[in-house]
C-alpha cells in the first residue's frame, strides 16, 4: 500500500461522525493490507510507531517542524511561521507547500514511511534536533501532498482521528468474520499483550487460531482488572456473599514484570495507563530481583510508606515520585512500597484463570512476610457477614485510609475488565454523593463578566458509555477554579482543541461549547447529587431524560494516573444514582 493510499483513508475517517462508517472504512483498510502493513497500520492510526506501552516519541516541537517545512520547501522561517499563523495546523501548511511544488511525486510505500518515521523518533543525543530536522525535511521531499499533511500530523501528536480502541477491535472482527461476534476474543487477546497492531498481524496472518498463541510474556504489561463501586457493607455481602477484603490504598496503580534474559533479571514497572515507570522508582526494582521467582507479573498500589514507624505518605506526596529528574533525591525524601494483591504469572504459567483465593496463596509464598524490602503483600481477610465487612471498613477509615476492596474469593482475573468481582467502598460513599466523579473535557465556554479576560468560563464534561462506546455530557463546570488557574487551563485544552465533532462524543446542541476539544484530559468532579436531565446525554436513550451532576465543582484538573477509557461510566452512574 502506498502512503498516499492510506492518507486518503485518514481524510476519509476525519470526515465521518459515524461510529459505524468509521469501523467499515478502518475494516476495509484493512482488507488491502499485507499481514506486515496491518501492524504498522493500526500503529499509525493511532499516531505511533510503536505500541503505547513503548516510551517512544517523537519528540519534535512546532518550532522544530517548522525549520523541516522551511528546509524542505526553500522558506524562510518567517514565512512558514505567518502560513501556520494563517491555517491553524502545519499539517495544512505542508500540505498546502508541497502542492505548489511539481505534482510528479510517486509517495513512498507505508512500510517505507513507517520506518522513517521510526528512524525520527528513535534519534538520541546532540545532534538529535538537526538530524530529525533534516530527515523530515527529506521525507517531505518524496510524499505527495496529502501524505505530507498527514506525516506532520502524526510528527506532532495532532493526528486525532477520534477512534477507540472498541472501533479498531470490531474492524478486525468484521476483516475475518463479516461481523462483530469476534469482538470478545479479540478483546481478551488485546488485553493480555497491550498491542493492537500485533493483535491485528496475528489475526490476518493466521485466522482466528492467531489469537490464541497472544499469551502473557513478562515484560508486555496486560490491561489491569477493574472494580465496580458499592455503597455499604450490606451491598457488598449482598453480592459475593464471601469476599476477601483488603485495605483500599490510595496510590499509584502499578504491575511489576520480572524475567531473565541472557542469564541477567530484568525487571519493569508500568502504570495503570501501560506508562513506564521504572527508572522513577529504583527501590522496588531491587526489591523485585531479590525475590526468588525467575518470572512473575504482580498487580499493586504504589503507596508513600514509612517502614520504621508504619506510616502511609499522603497520595499529593506520593506522587511527587513520578519524575523523571532527582529521582534519588526524592526517593530519599519519599520512600515507596509497591503493596501486592494480586499475581497473574509465574515462572512461565499463566495464573489468570486460576480462583484469586489460590492467586493469593501463592503470592503470598512468593513474598514472604518478612521481606523487609519496598514489596510487600497487602492485608487480606475472608468474611462471609456484613459485621466482619463493617468492621474492617471502620478500622481502615480510622487510620486514615480511603475504605476498602473486597473481592470474590472464587473469580479469575480478567484483564481489562470491570465488574463485581472486585468492588470498592470508600468512605465518602455513605454520604449521598460525596463520592468524586472522573470525568473527561470535551469542550468549553468562552468567559463572561470577570471571566472574560480569560477567554473560558466553563468546560463540559463527559462519562464514558461501555455499550456505545462513546463520550456523554453530564456536567457543565464553572466553579473550584481559581481566577488563577482558568489561564492554565485554557492553554492546556487550547492544545487538543478540534474544529469538529468527533465520532466517540455525543452532545447535545444546546450545550454545544464554543471550543471543543479532543477527549483527552481527565478531571475530578464532586457534586451534591445525581439528578436526571433533558439535555445532557449521559444515559439518555429516546425521549428520556439523561443524568447530570447537581452542583458539580472541579476537584482535580488532569489526572496523569487514568486512561479516559477508566473514567465514570454510564452504569455506575446509574447505580449510584438508584441507590
């Protein structure tokens, strides 16, 4: 397939607000794709070269792009700065340049741009800058227009197509069987490597029987299991009848992978979003390859922890931790424990469908009580009455922690997913809805009044529907925020705003924002209540009503620890707002 082809494809995608005419155009893509190009394809169409777990980047600013566009196109800077000026995007502006150049370019083939782009992004060191600068300059130089604007898009991070990972997975599904009845599999695969475009090879190249040789390899991270929220002990007894109750911590969702390669122990951290942190945190990486497995991959709560006094570090410290300069320094400062709760691998077998009951033993062999490293295994304690569950709920709330996790002693853990097999009670839940809500920004409202000098009043926020697969307003937000801090977050959405309506976001006209934005930044939102709405479009289905926040008022703006595919979702809201 050449660039160009696949440029044109991208154009179409951007055009389309259709859930469904985007999965027939991704699947058609596909179709005319070599098993090799499906891999590199599906990375593109997310703006990368490698998965998103790979820290990888391009690492190339505007200013940099734009000394590319004057090198390639014989401009001055000066120039290219007053066209950018003018379009709003340098994705235009190449395109718009190469245009006026001869139209006897013949583009280069996808595995060839890919690489190229892959060569960019891997350039370290002191003559980085200028090497990226000029091979650009040089790829430019071979792709039709088209091709160019779509090139700069993805050099920047500004691609944006709008398309979820659901959407990809259902392409797939309908590429082999016409429909989309593979979904779950390709799902399960999906979530037990991290990597759709491998996914995608592996399915093309070998059917369906492809995705059963995806299994877990130490080193790959796999989406982490999910809880779904409760309100009381009652509930909580009234749903697993039996249940292993564990402390809920309040950190830094993260899995440790161990394995050896080449006879030395490697290890590696990542976040819940498949962030590496590894080098951030050198105290649980030496804690990890003292242990006696080989091979393992545990799920944990990175926690603030003071060994010689017992002492758990607010979470606003701990994450101070998640830097990427000073990390000794900081280490000294704030001392960190990775509290284990769960092992899905060990020494090559694959632990996941094992009853998390039997998970537990054997992690609680693997570390042993007395590891006085920063591992340690959380406190867990099987009850079957609502007293037991309370009891415990009260003595973790009095030292200071958010509530507790309670789990059925019974359930696989099942990646990427989000059910009652764990649930969560915080303390805040018995008090109608003190509870936060995790939003995203889809959009906002240009300021009025004392406001206007900032150019934002108000964002719109939306709640994730699993079903659909779509964004849905529940809250417009104007009020938690400092005169101060409305500059700061303007410039910041300012950065992913779109000049359209993306596919996967549902709002309704008369809330339509002045400036929408890509669903990308997560926020937290308390509010008094839950109540039903005509306008906002979470849950709302015909002539029904949706469901809004009363009084709602921002208590975090960008959360770096969750994807927008963890925030609040339609059911939850629905079951909060029931009980």
């Amino acid at each position: 397939m050449k660039f160009y082809q696949l440029a044109q494809i991208f154009s179409k995608l951007e055009k389309t607000s259709s859930r469904l005419e985007m999965t027939d155009i991704l699947h058609k893509m596909i179709k005319l794709c070599t098993p090799l190009e499906v891999e590199k394809v599906l990375y593109l169409v997310t703006g990368r070269v490698v998965p998103k777990y790979v820290s990888l980047e391009f690492n190339m600013a505007e200013k940099m792009v734009m000394k590319s566009l004057s090198l390639c196109f014989s401009l001055e800077e000066s120039d290219v700065k007053k066209l950018y000026k003018e379009k709003g995007d340098l994705g235009i502006v190449a395109e718009y340049l190469s245009l006026k150049e001869s139209s006897g370019k013949k583009d280069m083939l996808v595995n060839e741009v890919f690489e190229r782009l892959k060569i960019i992004a891997q350039y370290r060191g002191k003559e980085s800058q200028s090497k990226k600068i000029e091979d650009l300059s040089n790829l430019l130089k071979t792709l039709k227009s088209i091709s160019c604007k779509y090139v700069v898009r993805i050099i920047l991070g500004t691609l944006r197509l709008g398309i979820g990972e659901k959407t990809i997975i259902d392409s797939l599904s309908w590429v082999v069987k016409g429909d989309k009845s593979l979904r779950k599999k390709i799902e399960r695969a999906y979530y037990l490597c991290s990597d759709l475009g491998y996914v995608g090879r592996k399915l093309v190249e070998d059917g369906v029987k492809g995705l059963d040789t995806i299994v877990l390899i130490p080193g790959r991270p796999i989406s982490p299991e999910l809880s779904q929220r409760e309100k009381s002990a009652e509930a909580i007894i009234s749903r697993l009848k039996r249940a292993i109750i564990q402390p809920k911590l309040d950190g830094l969702r993260c899995q440790l992978h161990k394995w050896v390669e080449k006879g030395k122990p490697m290890v590696a951290l990542f976040s819940r979003n498949l962030e590496v942190l590894t080098h951030m945190f050198p105290e649980v990486v030496k804690g990890a390859e003292m242990l006696e497995g080989d091979s393992f991959i545990l799920d944990g709560e990175l926690v603030g922890y003071r060994e010689e006094t017992g002492e758990f570090i607010p979470f606003q410290q701990t994450i101070q931790r998640r830097r990427k300069y000073d990390i000794e320094k900081k280490a000294g400062e704030i001392p960190v424990s990775l509290f284990c709760f769960d092992l899905m691998y060990l020494n090559g077998e694959d632990l996941t469908l094992l009853p998390y009951r039997e998970r537990l033993n054997k992690l609680e062999r693997l570390i042993p009580q007395n590891f006085e490293l920063s591992l340690k295994v959380v406190e867990s304690n099987e009850v079957s009455e609502t007293k037991e569950v309370q009891k415990l709920f009260d003595t973790y709330v009095s030292a200071g922690l958010e509530g507790l996790m309670a789990k059925s002693p019974t359930s696989q853990y099942q990646p990427g997913v989000r059910n009652y097999d764990w649930i969560k009670l915080r303390r805040s839940y018995e008090v109608r809805l003190a509870d936060t809500i995790d939003g995203v920004i889809l959009g906002y409202y240009k300021g009025r009044g004392k406001l206007t000098k900032f150019g934002i009043g108000a964002f719109l926020v939306g709640i994730y529907n699993e079903e659909k697969d779509e964004f849905q307003t529940i809250a417009k937000v104007g009020t938690g925020v400092k005169e101060d801090e409305w500059e700061e977050i303007k410039t910041n959405l300012d950065k992913i705003k779109v000049d359209h309506l993306l596919p996967r976001v549902n709002i309704a006209k008369e809330l339509m924002p002045d400036v929408l934005v890509y669903p990308q930044i997560v926020v937290v939102i308390r509010a008094d209540e839950i109540t039903r709405s005509p306008l906002h479009t979470a849950g709302k289905e015909g002539d029904e009503s949706g469901f809004a926040l009363r009084f709602p008022r921002l208590e975090k703006f960008n959360r770096p620890d969750k994807t927008v595919d963890e925030i609040t979702t339609v059911k939850e809201i629905i079951e909060m707002y029931q009980h």
